[in-house]
C-alpha cells in the first residue's frame, strides 16, 4: 500500500493550531471531478448527483478518456474531490494517470470509486493503492442465496439486500437505516495490514464471490464476512476515500426500487440505498465528522497572559476549542475523551479535558518537578472523526 505521505503530527510553536483540509471560510464551496465511461450515467444516476448538487458542490463531468484531462495547473489543485463512474476504462486521457490519483489523495481530497464487473486494472489498482483488493476473477460476482432480494423473476442471486452497516453516527448518521440496500457488483477484501480502512457494508456470513454463471470447482477465495461491499478509508492526512464494486448501487433505478430480503418478510417500498449513498458521501466530503481545533493556550492560574516559560511545581491551566463542521456552519463539539498530554520524552502529566458543551475544553495541573523542554499535546482519534493531533512547546 502506498503511505501517505503527510504527517499525522503537526508541531505548533507558539500559534495556535489550525485545520487545513479544507477552507474554514467556504468548506462546501468545492469543485468535484466526475469521470464517467458513458455521459448516460448523468441522466441514470441523476438522484445521486443532484443530491451532491444541492448540498453545494460544483460537479464537472467528463469521460475517462477525455485528452484534456488534468487535475491541477501551475502546480495547483482544480479540484478537491474525484468520483470515478468509470469502472472500465483501461486508462485516463490527458494528465491523468494512477500515480495523479494517488498524489491528489496524498494532498489531502477525497476519492469515490466505483467499480463493477467490467472493473479494469486500472481501477483495481487504485483501489489496491488504497489499501483494498479487488476478487481477481474478472468474472466473480457477489453471490448470496441467503440474502438476496427478492424479485419477480428468479435469478442467480447476485441482487443482494445487504443490511450489515457499520455501527457509526459519525460516518453514517444518526437516523437508523431500516431498508435493505441492494447491491449488485464485484466483491473486496481489506487487506490485513492497512488500518486505515473500515468495512461500511458488509456481505452476510452466507455471501461468497464466484463465476455466477458457471458451477464452482474449487472453493471461492472470497466468502462471508471477508467480503467488503463498501469499504472507506481516512487517510493520516484526513483525506477521506470510498471503495465500492458496485456502480448500480448509485442508480436511480436502486435508490426507487422497493426491497425485501429473502430472509425477511417485510417488504420496504423504496431500498436504503439514497440514505445510504447520501449519509455516507456526506462524511466523505467531511459534511459530517471533520474537526478543527483553534486558540490553544494556556497560562497561570490567575493570570490570563501565556507565559515564556515556567517554573516547576507552578499551576497552570490549558484550553483548546474544537469544533465540527455540520454542513453549513462549525458547531462546537462534545465528547468527553478529549485528553492533553505535559510530554517530554515520555507523558509526564495525561489529563482528561473538561468542557463547557460549547467547544472548550480545558483543565488544570501542577508543572512536574523537572526541568527541560516540554510539550503539550493532543492527539485525538475517534471513529468516523478527522484526527488532531498537535503539540506546543514550553520551557520549565
């Protein structure tokens, strides 16, 4: 797997630390590439790219082979997101190739790709840059006699009613997804070393990956619940990447239709699939999940100015402000697992910070009784959030 190659640790000197993936001032205002095989996947999948649309982005559609292709220009991004619609395009025209791809996440935008069973190797070798892998059988489907969707023609069980979701407000919302979303595609697998990739929809225990249209020689590489139907990826750089081995997934046909799972007797109207899509684009393009810490400071009890230095066994107290972005505006955030380490070498003090419900946190302690240079530091991980991690240095 590629490393990514922006530190997950950001040093502040005396300033306070900013956020910087995107802009504080018009974070929704942002320009997103769209490659298509064929422009009718404009008017197929319009729902899909309306509801982009309406949440304030700039799509700009062209197809995959286009000669005038480019991601940047003078050394600048056009763009702060790419969906590839285009699972069978052997090569990108113009400037644009697999390493483009790769160095435009590494500079911190986000990735949707979309494959099916005519995914080429280009395709999967974006995904297994990111730390995912494709079924190599180019003729293997995802297959589920169990969990298929029910349909008035009898098929090869290859239309699945997945509901196995990953359990995250942050990634997928607060409102519970009721209905089944149908999937029909390519099956992947995470690989083991990459930690930095989540299962969102899951295969049920009784999915596996074979040649739909011939019988099983040997057993299928891919079964149960190593099979990923929509997999992300946060990145160290907060860059945010979503893998799946569906396209019809986003169609306007699956998000109308109606779903029953064979295994259930509720039969929804219309599937999951829109709330699904919808939910989870949402924390891809960080409408949902991203964190911005500001005006980190800290000082004295009793006094309010930030000192050079101080003395040992001196109280001192430390405030950071934190806050999510909603889609619209930044809201403050809460939790109560926000911790500050006094660093020097090792964690001489770890805290848990206090906070007002209105995006400060703060707490106090007494300076250790050594001397030397020292570090405050916060590094926050959570599922589904945009990681902090910073430090600021002090003298005792």
């Amino acid at each position: 797997m590629k490393k990514f190659s922006i530190s997950i640790l950001i040093t502040i000197s005396l300033l306070p630390f900013l956020c910087s993936s995107f802009s504080p001032e018009s974070p929704t205002d942002r320009r997103i590439l769209v490659l298509l095989d064929d422009f009718s996947l404009k008017s197929s999948h319009s729902i899909f790219f309306n509801s982009l649309k309406s949440r304030g982005f700039d799509l700009d559609f062209k197809l995959a082979d286009d000669p005038k292709l480019a991601l940047q220009r003078y050394g600048q991004y056009l763009y702060d997101g790419l969906v590839l619609f285009s699972p069978a395009a052997e090569r990108f025209g113009g400037a644009l190739d697999l390493t483009a791809v790769l160095d435009f996440v590494d500079s911190g935008h986000d990735l949707v790709v979309a494959a099916d069973a005519s995914a080429s190797d280009l395709i999967k070798s974006i995904a297994t840059e990111c730390g995912v892998d494709f079924d190599e059988d180019p003729s293997a489907m995802v297959i589920d006699h169990k969990n298929y969707a029910v349909s008035e023609i009898e098929g090869d069980h290859t239309l699945i009613a997945a509901d196995v979701f990953i359990q995250s407000d942050a990634i997928l919302g607060k409102t519970e997804i009721e209905a089944p979303v149908l999937f029909k595609g390519v099956a992947h697998s995470i690989n083991a070393a990459n930690r930095l990739a989540l299962k969102v929809l899951s295969a049920s225990s009784s999915a596996y990956s074979a040649n739909p249209s011939s019988k099983l020689s040997s057993p299928p590489s891919l079964t149960g619940a190593t099979i990923s139907l929509v997999s992300v990826v946060q990145a160290r750089n907060n860059a945010r990447i979503m893998i799946t081995g569906s396209i019809d997934m986003f169609s306007n046909r699956f998000f109308r239709s109606g779903v029953q799972n064979a295994e259930s007797t509720i039969k929804y109207e219309k599937s999951g699939n829109e709330q699904f899509v919808t939910e989870l684009t949402k924390w891809i393009f960080h409408e949902r999940g991203h964190l911005k810490a500001v005006n980190v400071r800290h000082h004295k009890v009793g006094e309010t100015d930030e000192p050079a230095m101080y003395r040992i066994k001196d109280d001192l107290e430390f405030y950071i402000e934190i806050y999510e972005w909603s889609g619209k505006s930044w809201e403050p955030y809460v939790a109560n697992d926000v911790q500050v380490q006094f660093y020097m070498m090792s964690p001489y003090v770890l805290k848990t910070l206090s906070t007002d419900d209105k995006g400060l946190y703060h707490t106090t302690f007494k300076v250790p009784d050594v001397y030397g240079v020292f570090q405050f530091k916060v590094e926050y991980q959570r599922l589904g959030y945009a990681s902090l991690s910073l430090s600021k240095q002090i003298l005792i």
